[in-house]
C-alpha cells in the first residue's frame, strides 16, 4: 500500500488552494492540515488567454 492509499484510508483530509488568487477550492485525502495548490477554473482561463496572446504575439 503506497502513502496516498494509506492517507485515503485514515479518513485524513488536506486542503486545496489556487496558487494564482488563493481561493480556497476543495479538500481531498491526504496528510492532515496539508495544502496542496492548482489553479481555479477562473485563473485556468485567465492564463490559458494569457498563453494565447503571447503565442499570437510570437507569429
């Protein structure tokens, strides 16, 4: 059993936070009071426009 099965399995519970804005998004198994970082839904969209302009700049 590898360590995130045994985190699922203990009931333990670590936070997620977008690390663009900082909003507070969901909490999934893993280490205790831990936070783990993705990008929300907003700040996905507002880079992926970021990623299109530059790449149209570049041509």
């Amino acid at each position: 059993m590898n360590n995130s099965d045994q985190n699922a399995d203990s009931g333990e519970l670590m936070y997620v936070k977008c690390a663009y804005c900082g909003k507070w998004m969901d909490v999934k198994p893993g280490q205790m009071n831990q936070i783990t970082h993705t990008l929300c839904k907003d700040c996905l969209e507002k880079q992926m426009k970021e990623l299109e302009d530059l790449d149209k700049e570049g041509t």
